[in-house]
C-alpha cells in the first residue's frame, strides 16, 4: 500500500503543469509542444545570439532574410525576397519585403538588418556566432572602436540593403540561414550592447516579425505564443502556440503519449511503441549531426597523436550503433557527412583493443586518475551510450566519469575550454562552411566556438579557402582536406551519425518537421500548420 500511494502522489505531481497549462488554453486551436526537448532544443535561452539551439522555437516569432527549403536543396527569401552577388563574389545587394511589421506595428526596414548586423559584430555584445560576420568589409576598424558603422553595410533605401566582403564568401547565404535572426532597432538601439545580451527584454517583451507574437512565459513551466494577425505570409491558422519545458526526454513523451502535448523529440528506442499508437504519427529524417568526443588539446596528456589514437581504437563504435542505436545510426569518420567532402584516404580506425594498449604504452600513458566526460544528452539512449564508452575505455586503461549537465552549464564550461573530454554533437549542415567557428584556430572562444584548441594548419587553411572558393570542385577539395587533416591527426574522436525521429499528434496537420543543425534553418511553414478537429 506503500509504494501504491507513494506512485499515485509522483504520478499526480507530474501531471499538475499539465493540468495546470491544459486549463488555461482552449485545445481546440492551441498547439502544445515541447520543442525544445532533445539535442536541438535550447530551453529558456532566448537570446537568438547566445542560443546554439533552440532555432525551431525562435523561428516562431523572430524572422530571418533567407532560409532553407526542409530538403536542404535551396535556399529561398524571407524577409528577403530577392538578392544578386557580384561577379567576385565580395558585393551582395538584398532587396527586402516592403509588407513586413514587427509585433509592435512598427514597419521593418534595411536599418534593422544594418542594426542586427553591426550588434553581432559588437564585442561588447558577445553573439556566439559573431566570427561568421567578420568577414564584412571594415569589421575590425568598427570592432576595435575606429568607425560608427561597418563600412561594408550600406543602406541604399529602406527595403535595400548591400554588403560588402573582404573577400568572396560562397557560404553566405548559408550563415545567413543558419544565424542571422533580425531584431528591432527601435526597440534595444537603447540598451547597451554590454548588457543586451542578458537582458531580460529576451524573456519578457520580445518583438520580433514571425508568425507568432510573445505572450507569456511561466519560468521552467512553458512559453505562449498567439498568432501574429498582420504576418506577412497570411495569418496563422493556429491561435495559440505553447512551449513546454520537461525535466527529460521521457516525460515530454508521456505527455505525448496521454495527449497533454502535440509535439516532441523522442528517441530511437521509443519509435516502435510510438508508431503503433493510432493517434501519433512519427517521423524520421538524418540529423546533419556528428556525434563525437572532443578532447581538450591544452591538456598535455592529449599531445601525443598515439594517445588520441588509442582512443579510437578502444571503442566499438559498430556494435554501440547496432545494439544501442539499433542500426539507426552510422558511424562515421568525419565531422562532415556530405560524401562530396569526404576523401577516400580516410582512417577507419576499426575496433582494437589490443592496439589501443600498444598505443598507449608507447606513448607512455599511465594516467590512473578518472578524466571526467562532459556532456548535455540526458536522454537514456545517451546514458547507456556513456555507459558503453566508459566500459570500453576502462578495458584499456582510460578511465572516465561521465558529468551530465544542463545546456547552459554546458556551453559555458565547454566553450571556455574548462573540460578534459566531451560526448557532444555538431551539425556539419548543409555548407561545410558551418564548422568553421568550431575548428579553426581564430575561433578560440570568445572569438569563436573552438573550446577544445584545435590547431591545425591544414584544418585552417582548407576552412579559409573552402569559404571564399566558388569553384564547387575546388571547393570540395578544400574541404576534403579539412577532413583528411582532422581525421589523420585524431583531433576529435569522431562516432555516428544517426537518424532523428520526432513524434506529433495526428490531430496537427500540415506539420513540417526535419531534424537541423540547432533545430532549424528550414522554412517549416509555421503559418499553415493546423488543428483538425474531431482528433
């Protein structure tokens, strides 16, 4: 009787936000998700400039100039609705919308693409993707304090914008996909830049152009969106959205599952009970993600190529993928995983225990203290994936203790280089171009995303080369070189890339979902999703 009562009161305190969320809204035209649940979600960071996910739910309420199509095979205007480049590729002119307004009723204009620009490129303001934008003609002078404005941005009229590079970038429109959320100038040109970025303005009056317009946030509990009337691609049809925030994966599930939320990640292991549930409909795409261990090269005990090489050979990568992934991942050699980027001389690194010893003898390895494994998966898939390696490696060895953290904690520990060995993800995205921050040797943080060090001359010269390349071949051997010098040298110990699986009830239709480096730089047509009634 015990345990019976002591399950009905965890029961009830679990369903109570639920309820309580539930209540407040009429189901029949609210959208409940839980969008920021799993690794491309970014719970409660809503600063589009400090967030590394989370990109599906910004997308609700603040725009961008260009976006993706969800099959990755274009990229088509948003607020933009057309644009030319010049023939060396160094001039883009964007021609913008001239039906756009933000929440507030204030009409967008090329100054809020100038002000969102130039706040990127602000030192004092700290945007995470900050180094994507210094290619921008003038962006040291205005950086170091020597210019009002970025000379390579110039507003010719309100609806027409031109940007000037130090060089040709082939992977412009790309980062403009991928990082470039415009915000308002009228509404923070009065904040300092050094205290915008943690501003609560992100979490309590945001304005932004999107489908969307902010409502409301209850702490920890869940966001409300209602539907922006004057969107510029017609109205949306539903009139409420909700983001819900879970301690787990799995509870966003069992939400799903009693039909308290519409909408969630879920993993590999939950696709064949979810798939026989009449009301849900799951779906699947590749995640554009590699999942990897990164090594923090400071550390003098990953100096020599041998030790980070054992690391390779002491893990069995193929048979975590067949038995823990169930086949739904594969393993991988490269933090690319477009083939067109991938040289034939890669390094398989096959499973070898026995190697990985030799190795590490030679390299005189005979560190006994654990080295902590940093990583933001809570997931239980990832739990047993952390258990595996950490079997593996302690069969040769190395021994590790896994330290599960939320993001936040994460990208801060992470980012300034404050870890010894990391299970973590990046998106290799659609343009290559997207790992520079993480990879090259500029990009050490704050500068960039590199935590780990990595310094590799090769790794750099690919990186600088492959985005100012137009030449689609030459491009693509830059960027093979960029992994055969990654892969050769062992800089990160590179393990699968798997397949991503979602779920959503069957009662929200014209539902466009497709896993995402970040969570979205696809156009997911937001505006036409909506509520069939009766289901």
């Amino acid at each position: 009787m015990r345990v019976t009562a002591a399950l009905v009161v965890v029961l009830v305190a679990l369903s109570l936000p639920a309820a309580i969320v539930n209540a407040q809204f009429d189901r029949s035209n609210t959208m409940i998700g839980a969008f920021d649940v799993g690794p491309g979600g970014g719970p409660q960071i809503f600063n589009p400039f400090q967030a590394t996910g989370g990109h599906m739910w910004l997308a609700k309420y603040f725009s961008r100039l260009v976006v993706y199509d969800v099959d990755f095979t274009r990229v088509y205007g948003d607020l933009a609705r057309d644009w030319t480049v010049s023939e060396d590729g160094r001039t883009w002119t964007f021609y913008l919308r001239d039906d756009v307004k933000w929440h507030d009723g204030e009409p967008f204009t090329a100054d809020d693409v100038r002000f969102t620009l130039e706040l990127i490129l602000t030192p004092e303001f700290g945007a995470i993707y900050g180094s994507q934008y210094t290619i921008i003609e003038g962006a040291e002078e205005f950086q170091a304090g020597e210019a009002s404005r970025v000379s390579g941005i110039e507003v010719v009229d309100d609806y027409t914008l031109r940007i000037r590079t130090k060089e040709a970038f082939a992977s412009f429109l790309d980062t403009l996909a991928w990082t470039l959320f415009i915000v308002p100038e009228h509404k923070l040109a009065g904040i300092p830049p050094a205290e915008l970025m943690q501003s609560d303005w992100w979490r309590t009056e945001p304005v932004g152009t999107g489908p969307f317009k902010w409502s409301r946030y209850v702490p920890d509990q869940y966001v409300e969106l209602v539907r922006n009337e004057e969107y510029y691609r017609g109205a949306p049809k539903i009139a409420r959205l909700i983001n819900r925030y879970f301690a787990d994966d799995a509870a966003a599930v069992l939400a799903l599952e009693s039909g308290d939320i519409d909408f969630t990640y879920i993993n590999a292991d939950e696709v064949a009970r979810l798939a026989n549930r009449p009301n849900i409909q799951v779906i699947e795409g590749p995640s554009q993600v590699t999942n990897y261990i990164a090594l923090n090269l400071r550390d003098p005990r990953f100096a020599d190529e041998r030790v980070r090489q054992a690391i390779y050979h002491a893990i069995d990568r193929h048979a975590i993928v067949e038995t823990l992934y169930q086949g739904a991942a594969e393993v991988v050699h490269s933090i690319f995983q477009n083939p067109i980027y991938l040289p034939d001389d890669l390094m398989e690194y096959e499973y070898d225990p026995e190697k990985a010893r030799r190795l590490l003898a030679e390299a005189g390895w005979n560190s006994s203290e654990p080295l902590e494994l940093l990583t933001y998966y809570t997931d239980p898939l990832s739990q047993d994936v952390l258990a595996a390696i950490q079997g593996y490696l302690a069969e040769v060895g190395i021994f590790v203790e896994p330290r599960v953290v939320d993001v936040p904690t994460y990208n801060a520990t992470f980012y300034r280089g404050d870890f010894t060995l990391s299970y973590r993800g990046l998106g290799s995205g659609p343009d290559p171009d997207t790992v520079r921050p993480t990879y090259h040797s500029a990009m050490v943080h704050p500068q960039g995303l590199n935590g780990p060090g990595y310094n590799s001359p090769a790794v750099d010269e690919g990186l600088d080369m492959g985005r100012t390349t137009f030449d689609q071949e030459k491009r693509r051997r830059w960027y093979q070189q960029v992994a055969r010098a990654q892969n050769h040298e062992a800089l990160d110990i590179y393990m699968w890339a798997s397949t991503r699986y979602a779920a959503l009830n069957k009662r929200i239709a014209n539902f466009v979902w497709t896993p995402a480096p970040a969570g979205s730089r696809y156009d997911d047509e937001a505006e036409k999703w909506e509520i069939v009634a009766g289901l």
